[in-house]
C-alpha cells in the first residue's frame, strides 16, 4: 500500500458481524483492506476501538480534546474520554473523521500524539490530565478513600 493509510482500522467490522477470517483489517471500521497489523506503520498504536480490536493511527491530527470524569475518583482514566479529530486528507474531503477513544488508551495515545502530530495543539488536553491527577491525589491524600 502507499503512504496513504486510514485513521484506524480494526479486526473486524465495526458495522456488522463480518471477519474477516483471514486476518486482514477494516480501514475505519468498516472497509476491509488487504494489510494485516504487521503491515501498519509505527504511529498506529493497538487499543479496542468502537467494541473491537484495532489500530489508531496518531498522525495527521487536526484536534485533541481530553474529558476527565471526576465522578469517579477510584479510576484514574475509566469514564474519561479524548476526542480526537484527524485533518481532511485533502480538499475534495468534506468531513474529517472524529473518533473517541476511552480509558487506560488515553496516555499512551497523547504520548504518540505528540510524536506524530506536532502540529496539533495539546495544552488543553495536558492541562486537563494534569488536573485529573491533581484531583485524584487530593481525594486519596484526603483520606476519603477506601
């Protein structure tokens, strides 16, 4: 394949029960395409995306919005979520594709993030992990914890 990858693929399609069988992967989800996890690119990082298994890919990122959930003080990233959203590939690409990833995928992806979308600005979600720990430390210093 080209250099031209999907935002994410995953093991098996996102939209009905079809597997591919054969270990080739569904490009966003729902097209499946001839490359197998071994043939994705360093900037794709494994984590369960909509329900399966797949790869999300860290460039190409016009937008990164970090959601902490201070409800539950016990789990650092369980209900958080980040909303990434990845830049049109080109200008005849109405829509760029917006995915939601959850939990303990959050850091990790930031990490690679950075790597791999430089451009992209991350100081509010940054700002926003770093108020989850602050807040997660004050509960357990607290001694409200269990």
């Amino acid at each position: 394949m080209s250099g031209d990858y999907a935002d994410y693929y995953t093991k098996s399609s996102i939209f009905s029960s079809l597997d591919s069988g054969t270990g080739c992967l569904f490009a966003n989800g729902r097209d499946p395409v001839r490359l197998s996890a071994g043939d994705l690119p360093r900037w794709f990082l494994p984590m369960r995306i909509y329900g399966t298994d797949g790869f999300v890919s860290a460039k190409g990122i016009a937008a990164i919005s970090y959601h902490p959930s201070l409800v539950s003080p016990m789990h650092l990233f369980r209900d958080d979520s980040l909303v990434v959203r990845y830049a049109p590939r080109d200008s005849a690409e109405k829509r760029s594709t917006r995915i939601v990833l959850w939990g303990a995928s959050i850091v990790p992806f930031l990490q690679l993030a950075k790597a791999y979308s430089p451009k992209c600005d991350m100081t509010q979600a940054e700002k926003e992990l770093r108020r989850k720990m602050d807040f997660l430390s004050s509960f357990i210093s607290s001694g409200e914890a269990p």
